[in-house]
C-alpha cells in the first residue's frame, strides 16, 4: 500500500469508526475491526510521524483491552490484536530511534 492508500483508508475509516461506536457500541466486532484497521493504516504506513505511531499504539492498546475482556486471551482475534500491537510498539521505538527531529 502506498502513502495515498494509507491516507485514504485513514480518512474512511474515521468516518465509519464513530458511526459503528453509535450504532453497535465500542464492543461490537465491527468496531473493534474497524479501530484495528484503523491502527493498522496508521503504523504500516512509512510516512507516519511518532505522534502518529503513539496515537496506534494507544488505539491497539484498547482494542487489546477490550477483546481479552469480551472473547477471551485464546481467540484469533485477541491474538491477532496483540500481535499488531507489538508491532506498532516496534514501530514506534525504531521511529523513536531515529536521528530525526522528534516529528509530534
């Protein structure tokens, strides 16, 4: 996926993420799918600021939160939330890392 993909996925799914929260709740498959997608766009994206990659990282961390509570530690769901969360995380140190100017 390139910068434009991201970007457009980023700006779809802030539409539909508070129309889901609404509608279903915030414990509602669709919701958390839909805030996982969200994060992921976020973090996957090579052009993302630290501010960007805290702001994943904080929304994995929920999403996280909330399937361990609503399906339990085993589910391929939470597994796979925990794993997007570690790799946002990895993300987010290698851009801490970074030589760059701190990027907010």
């Amino acid at each position: 996926m390139d910068e434009k993909q991201f970007a457009e996925a980023k700006q779809i799914l802030r539409e539909y993420i508070p129309a889901s929260k609404t509608a279903l709740g915030t414990e509602h498959d669709l919701t958390l799918v839909l805030r996982a997608s969200y994060a992921g766009a976020i973090y996957k994206d090579g052009s993302a600021s630290r501010g960007d990659l805290r702001e994943a990282v904080a929304v994995l961390e929920d999403v996280t939160r909330i399937s361990h509570r609503v399906y339990g530690s085993t589910h391929p769901e939470t597994l796979e939330n925990e794993d997007d969360l570690r790799e946002a995380k990895e993300a987010l140190a290698r851009a801490a890392d970074d030589s760059t100017p701190a990027d907010t």
